[in-house]
C-alpha cells in the first residue's frame, strides 16, 4: 500500500478544516485555499448532531467543542428543551442530545487544530484551474463549487421551488418565539437572539441580496404580526434545489460536503453530512489506495441520498396548501408512535448508518461511541466475546469471534 502524495483542500470552512486536519494526523503533507480572506460571518449552521459530536469527541475535540458551546450559550434567547431535533419543525424527535454552536465557531476550533498539525492554509487564493500530476485534489468549496465545475462532475438533481430567509435582526415588536406555520408559509424565532427564519412557497429567489426591506416585509407576510425590524446584523437567502454528484472521485480529484450534495436545511443536516464526509474520506485518501479511496463514494452516496429524500420530504410536509396540512397532521400524529419517532430520529441524526462490511454480524459497519481515536488510528476492541477491528472513523470493519 502506497501512501499518497500531496493534497490541495480547496475551501476552508468546516469540511475542508476537517478533512486537512485528518489528513495530517495521517502524516500527508496538506494546503488547503480558500477564495475569502477572512471568515464568512453570515448565518450558517448553529448546531452538530449527538453523532457528529462523537465522532469529533473521538478525535479530541471534546473540550474544545463544549468550551465554545457554553461561551455562545449567553447569545441563547432560549435553550431548546425536551426533543433533540426536528422533522418538518415536528419537535418530537428523541435521540442523542445536540450541540448548539455556531458554524463559525466550530471552524475556529477546527483550524486550531489543522493549524497545530503542521497544515498550510492560504486565504484569498481563489482557484481558477486544475493540474494535478501525480497528487489529489479536494473540492470542499461549497454548493457552487468551482472544482465541481472545472473537473466536470455530473450534478443532477431538481431545481428550486421556495424562498427562505435567515437573519440575525434588531427587531421592534413581539415574535412568539419557536417554530410556527402560517397560511402563506412558516416563521421561527431563536434561540439565538435576534435570529429569524422565514419561508415562503411562492417560487426560487429572485435575488440572493437580503435587505432589511425585503426581511422585514417577508417576516410581516408569513408571520402575520406588526413587527419592524430596525437592523441587520448578518443575513441570507436561501432555498431548496436538491442535487448530488454522481460519484465523488473522477481521478486525483474528490468531493466533499456541498460541493458533493446540496439540498434544503431542514433538520440541520447538512453540516453534519459534510464532516462525516470528511471523517470517512480522509484516512482513506491518506493511504493512497485507489481501491480504498473508491469506498468513500460507495459508502457515503447512499448516505447523502437519503438526506437528499427526507429534507424533500419536509418542504413536502411544510407547505401551506390544504392537502400537505392534512398530511402535515397525519405525520405529525405517527411521530408520536414511538417506533415511527425512533426511526425519523435516528433518521435525521444519522445514527442508521451501516457501512456495508461484508459481514453479517449485527454490529458489523456500525459506529462505536466513547473510543479515543486521537491519533487518528483505527484499534481493536472486545465486543459482546469477539474482536472487534475498529476503522479510524470509529465504525466496525471486522468482527471475528
């Protein structure tokens, strides 16, 4: 087994933050670029899943990660309490436990640690073309990924058909705080203070600028209430176009987080998609061996498939005609069967992946919580009277008795 040569991450927000750090926890010699010269500070993602946090915990980035959760907890309007997570804003899911923290300060914590490691990381470089010789590439730039696009991967998938807004706001007027659904669309306020959310059924956008003009009257649309919103802090539109490469790998060149799959945010799973991405790939990429590093796509296509599926699902669920109520409701009284919940959460925080090992023992592919893997190395470990070889991703490759 050939180790590989250099590797250029392109994109240093979480994903490609990561990915280098794995990378070079493995010994592989890493850049990663970014376009941006400093750090976005627009609204992105505000929590990981329970699963995630393992995973991140198992390569020690435990305390840090609680550190940073606790020093925002003070910009909390409200802790969210009882379900660990949503469906279609159906607070009924009960799983692992989720961590609120921003986007922004996860990338903090996570180019610490590629820093620590050795990793190079240029900001204000944007790539305009690829020659790759003999070392591999990593796209980790995003839905409009510009090496995406210059490696000529297939991106199918179907076009937008919402609008949505997110912001952090000064706002004069009472909100009811939490998740609502209105005739014209939905509405959520927090728990960040400040944040707001809304989602109108009524076509793509027809612009990405969000002005305090165009927040304001959408909030008074969908919302119904008198509010004035007298500032914006940091604001984005979004919405719903659902696509996914159809492999990750054409050559030297990889896909990883939305470079590889876009789709709408409901349920909070797109960041926690994208560093599980960069968990499975990066160890593998380290090897270099192309037949390993083929079992990224094969393992994480499936994955990102269903996320595809269930976020369509949701803005199906959502919208505000009489029938998807009626559906709306139906759904929301099955997620109170405790199989029904139990399936959509585990679902949603992904918890249901089973990498396909070749093996038919039940424990076979499945993620092993609480190991310290800091190292970056895989382990074995005594399960149920048989061994256990644990990938340094933390799932099970082989179980011998």
């Amino acid at each position: 087994m050939k180790a590989t040569g250099d590797v250029t991450v392109v994109g240093a927000g979480p994903v490609g933050l990561l990915l280098a750090t794995e990378l070079a926890l493995q010994g592989v010699r890493t850049t990663v670029l970014e376009r941006l010269t400093t750090q976005a500070d627009t609204i992105k993602a505000q929590m990981i899943s329970g699963r995630t946090y393992q995973m991140l915990a198992m390569r020690g980035f435990g305390p840090a990660i609680d550190a940073a959760s606790e020093a925002e907890a003070a910009g909390l309007a409200w802790r969210p309490t009882g379900a660990t997570g949503h469906f279609a804003g159906l607070f009924k899911l009960d799983g692992l436990p989720l961590v609120m923290l921003t986007q922004q300060a996860l990338e903090r914590v996570l180019e610490a640690r590629a820093l620590e490691l050795g990793v190079a990381i240029h900001r204000g470089v944007e790539v305009t073309s690829l020659d790759l010789g003999t070392d591999y590439v990593v796209g980790c730039d995003g839905g409009r990924s510009t090496v995406r696009k210059l490696a000529g991967f297939d991106f199918p998938g179907t076009d937008p058909t919402l609008t949505g807004y997110q912001a952090i706001v000064d706002l004069d007027g009472d909100l009811p705080r939490g998740w609502h659904q209105t005739p014209t669309g939905v509405y959520a306020s927090g728990p960040l203070k400040g944040r707001i959310m809304t989602l109108e059924y009524d076509g793509p956008p027809t612009t990405r600028e969000a002005t305090r003009e165009t927040l304001e009257a959408s909030l008074r649309r969908v919302s119904g209430h008198d509010v004035r919103i007298t500032a914006v802090h940091t604001a984005t539109v979004w919405t719903d176009n659902t696509r996914q490469a159809t492999t990750y790998r054409q050559g030297n060149v990889l896909l990883a987080g939305d470079a590889a799959h876009i789709h709408s945010p409901f349920g909070g799973q797109g960041l926690n998609l994208g560093l599980q991405d960069a968990l499975n790939l990066g160890w593998k990429l380290a090897t270099g061996d192309s037949s390993l590093i083929d079992t990224y796509t094969t393992e994480r296509h499936p994955v990102a498939e269903h996320v595809l599926h269930n976020t369509m699902a949701q803005v199906a669920l959502t919208r505000p005609d009489p029938h998807s109520r009626e559906l709306y409701s139906l759904f929301r009284d099955l997620l109170d069967l405790p199989q029904v919940r139990d399936r959509v959460t585990a679902m949603v925080q992904g918890t249901d992946i089973r990498y396909d090992t070749g093996s038919e023992h039940p424990l076979a592919g499945t993620f092993v919580p609480g190991l310290d893997l800091s190292d970056g190395k895989g382990t074995s470990i005594a399960l149920d009277g048989a061994e256990a070889t644990v990938r340094p991703d933390g799932y099970i490759s082989r179980i011998t008795t």
